[in-house]
C-alpha cells in the first residue's frame, strides 16, 4: 500500500455483510462514477451483488468509497471468475489508487479461486490500463450499454 493510501481501510466481504450504510455508499459511487459522470444508463443493481465479492477503500474524510470493484463467482457470468464495477471516485483519481485495487482484487481471485482465469468486461478505453496487470483482450470490441467494451482474459497461474 502506498503512503498517500495509508490511512485507507480495505474491506472485503460478501453481499450479506455490508451494511445497509455501506451498501447505500457503494451504490451511490457506482451510480455517481457510470451514470452521471458517464452518462450511462443501464441497471446497475443487477441482481449480481448478492452472489459476489465486495471490496472498498473507505476513508474517513469521505463518505464515499474512494474505490471498489466486486468479484463474480466463476459460472455467474462466465466460467471463470469475473471483476466487474471498478471505480475510483473523484478526489481518489490519479493518486494510483485504481491500480492498487485492481492488485487487490486479482490477488482475492487468485487466492480464492486457484488455478481459474480471471475473466473481465473492460471499457476498451482502459484496455492498456488492464493489460499492465496481465490481463489480454479476447475478441472484437463490442458495445455494452453505449459504451465500447473488450473482454479480457487473465489466463491462470501455471
């Protein structure tokens, strides 16, 4: 964890235990992040929360997470694993933050779910940030609620 994420609390948990103020947070800053500052409109609760993996950096100067992302169970949306709803919000942008989240949850797959890929739906935008963690486009681009989309593969550790 780097000096400036210090005072970050990283935590994971399942649908059940987030409270209803977490959920309401996390929420709020999937909504914030895709459908206004994205101009995206889709559901967002898509009856997938409650069969994953929750992950958060929370901060006590926000009430916000400054970042999360949630981990599908491999045969939920793909046989593998899946990494989905990856944000950083506003004041947490640039800092490098997203990076350490995206290790974050990579290292939870990997551990939780041996031997599997990893697989991932990626704004193309963001291919080049994905591959840098290992993770290889699959697969024409493709557009996913108005945005361009590539899947991604992070193949299993031999």
């Amino acid at each position: 964890m780097s000096a400036a994420h210090a005072s970050l609390t990283w935590r994971w948990c399942r649908f059940g235990e987030l409270s209803v103020f977490e959920l309401d947070a996390i929420y709020r800053a999937r909504q914030l992040v895709f459908v206004v500052e994205q101009a995206c409109v889709y559901l967002d609760a898509d009856g997938v929360d409650e069969v994953s993996w929750h992950l958060a950096a929370w901060s006590p100067e926000h009430k916000l997470p400054l970042a999360y992302a949630r981990v599908v169970h491999p045969g939920q949306k793909y046989a593998e694993p899946s990494i989905g709803r990856v944000i950083t919000t506003a004041p947490a942008r640039g800092t490098g933050l997203g990076r350490e989240l995206v290790r974050h949850v990579v290292a939870h797959c990997i551990a939780t779910f041996p031997g599997q890929g990893i697989r991932i739906a990626a704004q193309t935008r963001l291919e080049r940030f994905y591959a840098e963690v290992g993770f290889v486009a699959v697969g024409a681009p493709y557009i996913e609620d108005g945005i361009p989309h590539t899947e991604m593969l992070l193949k299993p550790l031999a």
